[in-house]
C-alpha cells in the first residue's frame, strides 16, 4: 500500500502548496513514484503548480522527475450507498486510482475546515502541518493564556487531528505520525521566535506531534511558481552558481526531508 502524506491545517498562507510540492518533487527525484490530489477545489494552488511544471517542461524539452497529479473524480449521486457523503466517495476513488502506481500519495488540503481535509486528515500516515512562526498561527493548535504564555487547551484543528487518530485506532491502522513545520522561520534568534519555540515544544509532548524547521521566507519560491519549478531544479535548467540564499534553501529542503524520516528514503540529494 502507498504511504499516505497529508498536508494540512485549517488557516491559508503557510506554504502548504510549496511544502507538498518540494516534497513531492523531492521524493520523485530519489526514485519513488508519487502521486498527489489536491482538495481546495476553488483554489487548486497545489494542482496549478504540478500543471504550470508539466507545461514549462514541455515547452522546453525538459524532463523533470514530476508526481503524478489527479483530480476528484466526479461521482453519479445515483451509485451512492444510502448515507454515503459523496465527498468521502470522491476521495476513496481518487486515492484507489492512484496507489497501484504510486509508493506514495501526498493530499495538500485546503486553509479550512471541509469535509474532504477530514477525511483525508484519517487517511494520513504522516501529517504534516505547515505554520508560520506565531502565535497567530500557534492559535491553530492551541489557545494560550495572553499574560503567562501557558496552554490552556486544544484548538479546533487539534481536536480534529485527535479524532482523525481515533478513528485510524479503531480500525487497526498505524498511529498518525504528525509533524509541525515551522515555515518562514527568522533567521536572528529573536524573542518572538524563542517564545514560540517553547510553547511549541511544550505543547509537542501534551498532544504528540514532532517539529520540524521548515522555510525561511525568499523571494525564490514565489518566483519558481510560475513555471512550476522547486529549488531541486535549478541546475536542471541551466543555473550552473546557486547564490548564497538559494543553497540554503535547499539545504532547508534537504534537512525537512530527513526530519520526516519517511519509509524507505534515503535522502540523496
């Protein structure tokens, strides 16, 4: 079976279309066949990126190692099951499609609460949780009290992470192995970024989830969107020197790939 990867959190602009597909890239680069859906059907930021890469490579003669991208297939209402949602169906049918082919399935999932990012939140082996570094975005896991700093309790995307782990636990599956991605991470050790560290790790050991650094903030993942390109392409198409912030950027790449520490990947590149 396909090692299921789910991109996920209940708030837009974390980088969870540039998380999923330098993940996805990076996994078809080491050999592994990938395939990915993306299930923010208005917005498709992830499904545009795999598409504008398919396109750039043709116009250009290129041959990019790409994930295999699907859409929701569409659904007769009529064949459903009495009770059956017909989103649930959609995404059974979609992830089915792919994982004959495919060593993993990466689910990017939309900055909200929808029935398909639940569903798909019980499907993860690995979730992957993308979030800038603040305590705006802290607010998605937790509530903290504003004077001390202390955890009050979960938030509602943690309760449902929580459920998604009950539900996998009653039917026998693997636990979810959930890792946090601190995105645009500053560079100087400020006291912001010290404060959130903390509550982070705090919160880590009362909930269960892991935290990795993910990517600081550069100009060059908005600039490769376009064409569809990661930062593991750049000597593909010709970019012989790397300057000084993109080879930290792909080190950060590089780093985040080993912290997920996914079945049989050996990060190589």
């Amino acid at each position: 079976m396909a090692h299921i990867i789910v991109v996920g959190n209940e708030k837009g602009g974390s980088g969870k279309s540039t998380t999923s597909m330098h993940i996805a890239t990076a996994l078809c680069r080491m050999g592994h066949s990938v395939g990915v859906l993306d299930l923010d059907l208005r917005q498709r930021s992830f499904g545009s990126f795999v598409e504008n890469r398919r396109a750039y490579c043709a116009k250009h003669g290129l041959d990019l190692a790409t994930p295999e991208y699907a859409d929701l297939p569409e659904v007769d209402r009529e064949s459903l099951a009495p009770g059956e949602n017909i989103y649930d169906h959609r995404l059974s049918a979609a992830v089915a499609a792919l994982e004959p082919g495919s060593d993993f399935i990466l689910i990017d999932c939309p900055g909200s609460h929808t029935r398909l990012s639940q569903v798909a939140h019980s499907l993860a082996d690995t979730l992957i949780t993308p979030m800038n570094d603040s305590f705006i975005d802290f607010d998605l896991l937790a509530k903290v009290d504003p004077d001390t700093n202390k955890i009050l309790g979960p938030s509602v995307y943690s309760e449902m992470v929580w459920n998604a782990r009950q539900l996998r636990a009653q039917a026998g599956l693997p636990p979810i192995d959930w890792i946090v991605v601190r995105n645009r991470l500053a560079a100087q050790q400020m006291h912001n970024k010290k404060k959130v560290g903390e509550a982070l790790e705090n919160l880590s050991k009362r909930i269960g989830f892991r935290v990795a650094a993910g990517f600081g903030e550069r100009v060059i993942f908005r600039e490769l969107f376009p064409r569809g390109l990661t930062l593991l392409d750049l000597r593909d198409i010709g970019v012989q020197q790397l300057n000084i912030s993109n080879v930290a950027a792909r080190q950060e790449v590089r780093d985040l790939m080993k912290e997920l520490n996914l079945p049989g990947v050996t990060v190589d590149f």
